[in-house]
C-alpha cells in the first residue's frame, strides 16, 4: 500500500457535506504509517469540518497514544468518530478499553463480524455502536441472542445502535431486520458552515507546500498490513 498525500485535501473541494469513511479499505493506524501522516489527515479532518469522518482502527493502542498526544487536536471535533473494531471478547474488548481512555468526543464500535457473545459490555462514553455479521463463502455464523443482547444494552445506555446485516453466504436473502424492523440509528451529526471556494484553494495550496516532506517521501513509505 501506498501513501497518496496529494489527495489528502480533496475534502476541501467538496462543496456539499458528507459522510466520509477513512481508508476504508485500509487502516490509519497501521504500522509504518508515520506519525505526521496521521496528523496531516486529522489537519484536514478539522478544517473541512462540514463533513464527518469515521475513522475506523483496530490499532487501539496506537489509537490511544495519539489521541493523547499529536492528535490531541482532532480529538475533541465532534465532526471526527474514532472507532475501534470488537468482533469477539479476546481481542476486541481491549480496543473498546482502548478507546475508552482516549480524550475522543465521538467513539463508536464496529461490532462485525460478531463471531462470539460479548456479555455484559461497558457503553459509557460510547457515541455509537455498529453490528453485523460475517458475510460471504466461509462466513461463521452469528446468532439472534448475541445481536440482541447487544442492541439492548445499547437501549439502555442510550447509544445509537446500526444493525448492518445477518450476514452469511446469501446476505441479501438473511437481510437486516430484528424482531420485524431495522435499525438505522446514528450520532447526532452538527451542520457547520462551509467556507467559500476561494479560501478552501488557498488552505489546500499552503497544507501541500506545507507537508512537502512527505509528498516526496510517500512513495518509500512501507505499510505493513
């Protein structure tokens, strides 16, 4: 994998505000990504503020010792969630402790796959709660009591709860209702202005000539996946 820190500030180019999932397809946090390019990617996370980023890792340790350190910034911004992954009680409830000791306004949970029971789980300070099953060839299954365990304790500490899916080989034909319905919820999400075209080009000129180091740097960066 690469770094492409010249697409970092297209944000600032979109006019309209969106919901915007981080490396989706990868991991922030990951081993190899430098400091600085995390911080480079929070930078614009604040300043493009009309969007809102979930930004989703299973890294919980080093979550933790940015947002309590060169992060601390982004931390507070209520347009950023930081999430950890918790699929099962080994080593998905330590991410949930993880989190928990960051100064992070909004912390959510990615609880998908669920492959096990939690149990009696601590929501306090938890801003959102996502749960879904393992889908395609080989999925292990889920089973109804653990989903609703989950979205009943949510019920009880208040926390927003998105059921994804019951995931398996035919996920369409599982769907995503419990006891009849869906379950969409999600945080509260807080309008903000958005600056005039001219000074978002201006921000993204002075953040590229800013973060030049990295430009020419990125393309010996190794990320360890």
């Amino acid at each position: 994998m690469r770094l492409v820190p010249q697409k970092l500030t297209e944000p600032l180019t979109w006019r309209l505000p969106k919901l915007v999932f981080v490396n989706s397809m990868s991991d922030l946090f990951q081993t190899g990504v430098p400091d600085n390019y995390c911080e480079a990617v929070s930078r614009i996370m604040v300043t493009a503020n009309w969007h809102t980023y979930q930004v989703l890792t299973k890294r919980s340790e080093r979550l933790r010792e940015l947002l309590t350190g060169k992060l601390q910034f982004a931390a507070a911004t209520e347009n950023i969630w930081w999430g950890v992954s918790v699929e099962d009680r080994k080593h998905g409830l330590p991410r949930l402790d993880d989190l928990r000791d960051t100064p992070a306004k909004v912390k959510f949970l990615s609880i998908e796959p669920l492959l096990e029971d939690l149990g009696k789980l601590d929501l306090s300070g938890i801003s959102w709660v996502i749960v879904g099953g393992e889908s395609g060839p080989g999925a292990r299954p889920i089973k109804r009591e653990w989903v609703v365990s989950i979205r009943d304790q949510c019920g009880t500490y208040g926390v927003p709860f998105f059921f994804k899916q019951w995931g398996g080989v035919r996920k369409k034909r599982t769907g995503r209702l419990i006891d009849g319905r869906t379950y969409d919820e999600y945080p509260q999400r807080i309008p903000m202005p958005i600056p005039d075209r001219s000074r978002c080009l201006e921000f993204a000129e002075a953040f590229l000539a800013n973060i030049k180091g990295i430009i020419e740097q990125s393309s010996l960066v190794q990320v360890t996946v």
